[in-house]
C-alpha cells in the first residue's frame, strides 16, 4: 500500500510540473524568441495514462515519475515587422544582454534606444555589440539604421558597432532567468557564432504550439482523474480489509 500511494503521489507531482510547464507556454505564446518548457514526464503521458485507464499493473519502481523541466530550443519561424530594430536569429544563437547579475542571454531581438541614445531590449537592458554599447550619433534615427546578417550595424553607412551574438556547445545549461531571457552557468560562455544569421526587420515568433500544448493539457487532466481515481480505489480497499479485520 505504501508503495502504491508513493508512486501515485510521485506521478500526481509529475502532472503538477507539466501543468505549470504548459500554462507557462500558453502565457508565452505571443512572446517573440519565447521557448517552450516541456518535461521528460511529458514523453511517458499516452503509455501512463492508457495503463491506468485498462487498470494494468506496474512493476515495482517502474511507475515512479520524475517530472524534469527542460526548454525547447528548437528555431521558430521568422516573422516580418519591417521594423529596424526588430532582429532576429537564424540559427541557435543568442544576443547578449547586460544585467547587473552579469550577462544574460536571449532570442527575443525586439530592440528599442533609450534616452542616451543606447540600443537596449524590451526591458531596457543593454544590447551587447563587441565592442561595448552601440550607441546612436546625434542626429540619426533608428529608421536610418541597417544591420547585417553579421550583426553589423551601420548608421549613414557607417560602422557604429556589432551585435554581440554567441552559440553554447550545449544549450542545456542554460536556465531561464525571466524578462525572455536565459543565464549560464558560472565558468561557461559563449562561443562566437559559427551557424547563426542576423536577420533586421523579422521578429522569431515563439515556438510553442497552441493546438498541442492544449492537448496536452487535456491528457495531464486525464491522467490527473485517473491517479486520484487510482488513490479511491485504494482507500475503499483498505476500509474494506479493516473491516473484515475488526470482524
């Protein structure tokens, strides 16, 4: 019995990381360079919950479930704004934001000037170019800018920085650190990009799928049923085997 219910209640919090995972995603889907959060728990839904439902019996250990969270860094599709400070990523790179907390990292190009002039992102943070802080002269507007599939931005055709884009070796590393963006891990950086296109006037839409996320949340909300109705079956059994014993 014990065992029963701590694999239930393994599975049940298993369920509960997906349903965050996916309401998560759902919250994101307009996001630009948003990534969808999955979890491994996610592969074995259909197998579980088609046991659980035909009342088959597991073996001892082999319904425990670990709900993982992982990011999905799979390339979304390219969406146009014609805007010259949109720019997105053609490629598994990021730009690279400075925070106070140390760089942080991002798919989400949807750049903007502050009132110094500085090219910063969506939460004013600044865009990293090379060379430090690409700013913009007097006199010259972001509708004058051109940037390069290099990530070279030019202002009245001249160069006034470069785009700061790197690639990890595995992005598995890297953990979500809020406001779009993600941070790596003490000791590791970023590579200069060997793969990755700078692509001005496009905005990477988010790669989550409505039509699959919701379901998915159809399924976890099945397989939710199915493990509470697994943890009444057992509580009925148990008062039935009491009360054969108290005669």
């Amino acid at each position: 019995m014990e065992a029963q219910f701590d694999t239930t209640a393994s599975s049940l919090q298993a369920i509960q990381r997906q349903y965050e995972a996916i309401a998560h995603n759902l919250a994101n889907v307009s996001t630009a360079g948003f990534k969808r959060n999955h979890t491994v728990f996610s592969q074995m839904l259909a197998a579980r919950l088609g046991d659980a439902q035909a009342g088959a019996p597991e073996a001892d250990g082999a319904a425990r479930v670990v709900g993982t969270t992982v990011i999905d860094f799979s390339q979304a599709h390219l969406v146009p704004t014609g805007r010259k400070l949109d720019v997105a990523l053609e490629g598994g790179g990021f730009f690279v934001v400075e925070t106070p907390a140390g760089p942080m990292y991002t798919r989400n190009g949807a750049f903007r000037v502050n009132a110094e002039r500085q090219v910063v992102d969506s939460a004013g943070r600044s865009v990293a170019g090379e060379g430090g802080q690409i700013t913009l002269p007097p006199a010259v507007s972001s509708e004058d800018l051109r940037i390069g599939t290099d990530g070279q931005v030019l202002a009245a055709g001249k160069s006034i920085g470069q785009l700061r884009v790197v690639e990890f070796k595995d992005v598995s590393v890297l953990r979500p650190a809020g406001e779009s963006c993600f941070q790596a891990p003490e000791g590791v950086a970023g590579e200069p990009p060997a793969n990755t296109l700078v692509r001005q006037g496009f905005q990477e839409a988010s790669n989550v799928n409505m039509v699959e996320e919701l379901v998915g949340l159809i399924t976890v909300s099945k397989l939710y049923e199915a493990n509470i109705k697994s943890i009444r079956t057992e509580d009925e059994r148990m008062k039935t085997i009491l009360q054969v014993a108290m005669g």
